[in-house]
C-alpha cells in the first residue's frame, strides 16, 4: 500500500513538473524576440544562479556571457537586465518615456500599499503625486526658514554631540540616522525631535530594520515567490510589523496635524497634504486621500533619512582608510571657510576637492546597486530585441558606477576621477547614484546638499581616529541586496 502511494505521489510530481516545463516553454516562445539569457527551471527561474547575498554581483557576471542586456527570470517572471554605462542611459534617458514606470517589486508593493505614495505609483497617479512633493520640497520654508538652514541647524547639533563623547570610540550610526532624520521630519512633520526621544529612536530603529531586510536573503525569496513565502515564518515578518509601525506613527501624526490645522498657515508637508485633500475632496478617484498621504510621507521620511545616513557613514569609513584623503580636505575647509563660522551650499562652488570626495563616495558605496526596478510601458523594440509591455527591467546603477570605460580605477576609492588635471572639479555621465530620466530620486537636491553641509561641518571641527588598525577596516560591504550596507566600525572624533 506504501509502495502504491509513493508512485502516485511521484506520478502527480512527474505531471505537474511536465506542465510547468510546457507552460515555460510557451512563455519561453512567446517571449522568444526577448533578450537571451540563461536557460530557466521552472517555477524556480534563475534563483539557483543569483547569490542572495551578492545579488548584483551575480547579475554582473551573468552580464559577461549574455551581454549588457539580458533576460532572467526570477521565479516565472522574465525579467531584462541593463548592465553598461550605455545600456542604461539609452533606456533611461534616450527612451525616458518607455522605460519611466515603476516595475514589479512585492516588498515595495507590501511598504505601499499596493502601489500608492510616490515611490512604487504608476500612471496618472505618479505624475500627480511627483509633481506636488516636488513642488513641496521645492517652496519649502514657508516663508519661514529655508531647508538649508535647517540643515546647518541639524550639523550643529549633530556637532555637540560628537563634542559630548570626549574623543571616546563609538559607532556613529545612530548619530547619522538621528541628524538626517530630523532634516527631513522637520520638512514634514514640522518638528525635529530629541535625540533621547524614545518615540524617534523606535522609529528609527523600525526603518533600520526595514532597510535591512529589504537586503537580505529572506527580502529577496520574498520578491520571488510572495504569495509562499509571505506565508512563511522567518526574520521577514518582522519586516512586515516594522512598516506597520512607522506608518501608525504617520497616521497618528496625520491625526495630529487635523486636529490643529489653519489652512492658511501651512506647517510643513501633512499640512500642504491636507490642503490638496480639501481642495480635491469633490473629485472623484482623486489622488490625493488619507491612504496617498500616509504612504507618500513614508517615502519621503523613509528615503530622507536611510540613504542619506548610511552615505555619511560608509563615508567617514573610508576616510579612515585613506587619511591623506581626510588631510586634504582638511586645508581645503581652512582656505576656504576657516574655523569661526558654519559651513554653508555657496561654499561647494569654490570646493572642487570636497566636491569630488563627496561624489567619490556616492560612486564607490554604490548604495542601490540594482536600482529600483523599471517596467515598459509599451512593447518595445531595443537594441533588436522586443521588450513586451509590463516587463520589469532592472537597470544596473551598480554597473554604471563602476563601469571601467567611464572610470580609471573603477573599484578603488579615487577622488579624481572628478578632477581634472588642474584640479578642477569636473563631472561624469556615468554619475548615477540617484539614478536617471524621469524616476530620478525625488529628494536628489536635498540629500546632495546634507552631504556636503554635515561632512564640511565635521571635518572642520574634528579629525576622525580610529582604535582599530587601518589596514583592518574592511570597506566591503556587510551586506549587498538591495542595498550595500557598511560593516560595524568604530571612531573617535578629536576637535580641531
């Protein structure tokens, strides 16, 4: 009886692995104009060749038997990879329009809700909720004060901190993550907060932990295989218990903001939020409702503070390691600044070293390697294949940054490659951190500026030691998925 249940059980295996092998094959064949790529399993695609935990390096190499554009398929999905400087300025910026949706990410669809705030929206909806947030960002100050200064408020604050621990070794993560944060809260919650608030050190401490497992092996079954693995037990669930958690603070802030709201007086980005709501409120399928309000100020409070603080982290890192590096900034911010007043965005222009460090950095970390992921809004004919329409596409930042046509020494940390022989600060197409075209960060022209106005502000009252040998700090990775996060350090900042 035994006997006669295995065969059964392996006859029912043979059969439906025989209909998922036909059913990829016809996907296969109707696909047959797509890029090449490596040969699929079914259900499981491509994933046995990806590392989990290197997945960019893996679609790099992928890219040096099948070419700069390729397919894979991550489960069933058949997904285009562009992997060169060219391949991605061709689509994102040459065919801007094709390649300017969102594509296909569960995880992002889980943090949006299906697809609403700026971030993971498509269509209408993106366009309008991109153009107010950037019109926002943009008029912000209120007639108040400007977002530059707030910053330069944060650096100092940040500074007397730095002042407290009495030259002692400490792990800056946290510091950078409250700092950087408060720039952003006060943009749209109105308010900075405390460095010992416990409300903002759970909350910063829920998005850590969101970015992290964006990044890990489990982040990464879940965008493959959703619907099983959302079901399973595993780290990733408390991915899922920490987005609820910062999106209750926003609904309950968003709560807050109602209750002592003056139309004519608007604090700060919920109550410009809350504005477009009542003006919109007769509108049927409007954009703008409670739902659009708490997902889109979790994008903006989200990526204004992670990105922007494990940058200056993973900066200070490499510093260490390259003190001459440190030195020369160091008279640079004498010559320029001195000692007796605050660093501030005019003086970038006559910092062409500063400058190039910051760049530098952005291209070295390579923060999002892979990119957020693109989908065609049409079939499209590129580069003699036919990409159909909705096909997620995956535009390689990781291979842009360190492309080595674009950049003498792609893998090394080298100030010049944004200099030129008379030092000179020079720029680079291949520059992309904040990717291209028309799903270019939304926040670009803030995070450039708190890079250069809390980096200028502490080199110019500390140098940076640190108690571990030099020759020790490792500047690879912790972490690479989604994200490229900095190992644990440790520093002393010694005033100036």
């Amino acid at each position: 009886m035994e006997i006669i249940t295995t065969t059964t059980l392996l006859l029912i295996a043979c059969v439906v692995f025989l209909i998922l092998s036909i059913t990829v094959a016809r996907k296969q064949k109707r696909n047959s104009k797509l890029p090449p790529g490596p040969p699929p399993l079914p259900i499981l695609g491509n994933i046995l060749q990806i590392n989990g935990k290197e997945v960019f390096k893996s679609l790099n190499k992928l890219s040096e038997k099948y070419g700069p554009v390729y397919t894979i398929h991550m489960g069933m999905e058949p997904v285009v990879v562009l992997c060169s400087c060219d391949a991605v300025k061709e689509a994102l910026i040459e065919c801007g329009e094709e390649f300017g949706a969102r594509g296909h990410m569960p995880l992002l669809d889980r943090i949006s809700g299906g697809g609403h705030g700026v971030v993971a929206s498509n269509g209408e909806r993106w366009k309008q909720l991109r153009r107010f947030s950037l019109m926002t960002l943009r008029n912000f100050g209120m007639g108040k004060r400007s977002i530059e200064e707030r910053i330069q408020e944060e650096a100092q604050f940040l500074t007397e901190e730095f002042r407290k621990t009495n030259e002692q070794p400490l792990d800056p993560t946290f510091y950078f993550g409250k700092a950087v944060s408060n720039v952003i809260c006060s943009v749209v919650f109105g308010d900075r907060f405390e460095y010992e608030d416990k409300t903002f050190l759970r909350l910063l401490g829920l998005l850590n932990e969101v970015f992290q497992l964006f990044s890990s092996v489990w982040g990464q079954l879940y965008n493959v295989f959703p619907k099983i693995v959302g079901k399973m037990p595993g780290p990733h669930q408390k991915f899922f218990k920490s987005i609820d958690g910062i999106q209750e603070f926003i609904a309950e802030r968003v709560k807050m903001h109602k209750e002592t709201f003056d139309p004519s007086s608007p604090r700060d980005f919920i109550d410009c939020f809350l504005i477009k709501i009542e003006q919109e409120k007769d509108i049927p399928h409007s954009e703008f409702h409670m739902e659009a309000i708490v997902n889109t100020t979790f994008d903006l409070f989200g990526a204004g503070t992670e990105t922007v603080s494990t940058t200056l982290r993973y900066g200070l890192m490499i510093l260490l390691k390259h003190p001459d590096v440190e030195e020369h900034i160091h008279k640079e911010i004498d010559h320029v600044i001195g000692r007796n007043r605050a660093p501030c965005i005019e003086d970038r222009s006559r910092m062409p070293y500063m400058d190039a460090v910051i760049h530098e950095i952005q291209r070295f970390i390579d923060l999002i390697p892979m990119g957020i992921p693109h989908k065609v809004t049409r079939d499209l004919h590129f580069r003699n294949f036919v990409i159909p329409k909705d096909t997620t596409v995956y535009p390689m930042l990781s291979s842009v940054l360190r492309d080595p046509k674009q950049f003498k020494y792609p893998n090394q940390f080298n100030p010049g490659h944004f200099l030129d022989e008379n030092g000179k600060f020079c720029r680079n197409e291949a520059f992309m951190p904040f990717s291209s075209g028309k799903r270019i960060c939304l926040g670009e022209g803030l995070a450039r500026m708190e890079l250069f106005l809390f980096l200028t502000t502490i080199l110019q009252n500390f140098s940076l030691r640190t108690p571990m040998d030099i020759d020790d700090i490792d500047l690879t990775p912790l972490m690479s998925g989604f994200g490229n996060f900095p190992r644990k350090f440790q520093l002393c900042f010694i005033p100036r």
